[in-house]
C-alpha cells in the first residue's frame, strides 16, 4: 500500500469516528436528531505526505497555530508578580501584641486621666467657690458684729483710759506734794486751822495728832488758837507728814494726807465719769 492510501485510510477512519461521536453528544442531548453534514471547516484539507494533520475545534472555530500562540504569548502583558510573604516570628507577633496592649494602656489611663482632671478641676472649682463664699459671709457677719460692738468698746476703752490717766495724775502729784511738804512744811497749817473752824466743834479735850517734824511748827504758829480750843497736840508717828487728826470722846476729824487724797480722786473720778463733782 502507498503512503497516499495509508494517508486516505487513516482520514476515512478519522472522519467516522468524528461522525460517531457527534451522533453520541446528539443522543445524549435529546435523541436522535436529523443528521447534517459537518460544516466545511470540520472537513480537513487535503495533506500532502509531509503536511501533519491536526483535529479542528468542535465549534468549528478555527485552530491557533503554534506559531500564533507563541506570538500571543509574546505580546501577552506580563502579570505583576507576587511579592513573596514575609515570614512571621511567634516572638515578635507575641512583642508586637504587647507592645500594642501597653500602649492602649497607656493611652487609656492617659484619657482617663485627662477627664479625671477636667472633672476635679471642675468639681473643686465649684465646691472652693462655695467653701469661699461661705468664709467671706462668715467673715463680713464678724466685721458687722464687730462695727456694732465699736462704740461701746470705744467707751470702755475711753472710760479706762480715764481711770489710768487719773490714776497716774494722782500719782504724780502725791509725789510732788510729799516733795513740797517737805520743802515747804507750813502746807499743814491750813489743814490745821480748817479742823478748828469745823462746825460743831469737837469737845471733851480734843487731841490734835500730827507728824513729830511738824509738831513743833504747828504750836509756833497756831498755838493760841489750839489753846482757845482746848485743843491738846500730840505726835504720831503714824501720820503722814502734812495732814493731822483731831480725836475726842465726841468725834474725830480726818485730815490725813491719805483721806483728802481720796475725797480729790472720788471728785476727779466724778468728773470724769460725768457726775457733779463732790467738796473735798
């Protein structure tokens, strides 16, 4: 057999096989259908002894070659390629995760705190304002108690500086008069001759009392009226210097130092206090 007919033989095989199984896809979709003829693109050309025979496409669409599908495969863009994964460390996903909760924390607490902040401020702003509004009504109530108060502590104040000032003017002039009494010693004989006009005069020998320095000054000067009066003279180391005491079984007669001292510091003090002053 020539290598035509074998060629011819093996395509009469191909074209029945072909037929075959377009006949079995037809059953197999729907029984048997009207058979047609194959479309002309099914039917392959004739080949030479030296052409290779290749299986059109059952749609009848025609067969890239080889040479196209290589030329498509040159001009086909080429695909972006995947960049290879990183691999992953269990340590630094386990430092990452931690790093991250701490710094959550850290943000957390720092929020927190903020707004922890902003509502002391806010809640210590309120309750300062009122603790100082409650200070400055407590503090203004005390200076209008106080200004109420002012006059009579004025006149407390003013009575005892009165007191002070009379008792230091009686001081300073106790001193000067035991001073004087003492440069001028007749000061006495006036007190003395004012106990003798004292009315109702005094019976039953008087004794008249005086300090032994002005025993002798006061017989010099006032001896006859003493006589007149019945009057004895006697000295008394208890007497001050320049006042005198008349006793009798009548009465008694104070002209000690001491007593005027007192009837000019209850005058003074009268005076001071706004009452009519009293006679010495």
């Amino acid at each position: 057999m020539s290598s035509s007919d074998t060629t011819a033989s093996a395509f009469g095989d191909s074209r029945e096989r072909l037929a075959a199984i377009h006949a079995a896809a037809r059953h197999a979709a729907g029984g048997p259908r009207v058979a047609r003829p194959l479309p002309a693109a099914v039917n392959p050309p004739a080949l030479s002894a030296w052409e290779r025979w290749e299986m059109g496409t059952i749609d009848g669409s025609p067969k890239p070659s080889v040479g196209r599908k290589a030329a498509e495969r040159r001009n086909a863009p080429l695909q972006p390629t995947q960049p290879p994964q990183p691999k992953i460390d269990l340590a630094d996903l386990a430092r990452i995760r931690m790093e991250a909760r701490i710094d959550g924390e850290a943000e957390g607490r720092a929020a927190g705190l903020a707004t922890g902040l902003a509502e002391g401020r806010g809640t210590g702003h309120t309750e300062g304002l009122a603790t100082g509004l409650a200070a400055a009504s407590a503090h203004a109530e005390r200076l209008r108690a106080l200004a109420r108060s002012l006059p009579d502590a004025l006149r407390r104040a003013e009575e005892e500086l009165s007191s002070a000032v009379l008792a230091l003017a009686l001081d300073v002039a106790r001193q000067v008069v035991h001073r004087t009494l003492k440069a001028e010693p007749e000061w006495v004989l006036p007190v003395v001759r004012d106990l003798l006009n004292t009315e109702p005069a005094l019976r039953g020998e008087p004794r008249l009392l005086l300090h032994p320095d002005d025993v002798a000054l006061v017989r010099s000067s006032l001896g006859e009226e003493i006589e007149a009066a019945g009057w004895q003279v006697r000295a008394d180391d208890a007497i001050t210097r320049g006042g005198c005491r008349v006793q009798s079984a009548t009465g008694e007669l104070d002209g000690t130092l001491e007593t005027r001292w007192k009837r000019v510091a209850s005058a003074l003090d009268g005076d001071a206090d706004g009452q009519p002053a009293e006679a010495p």
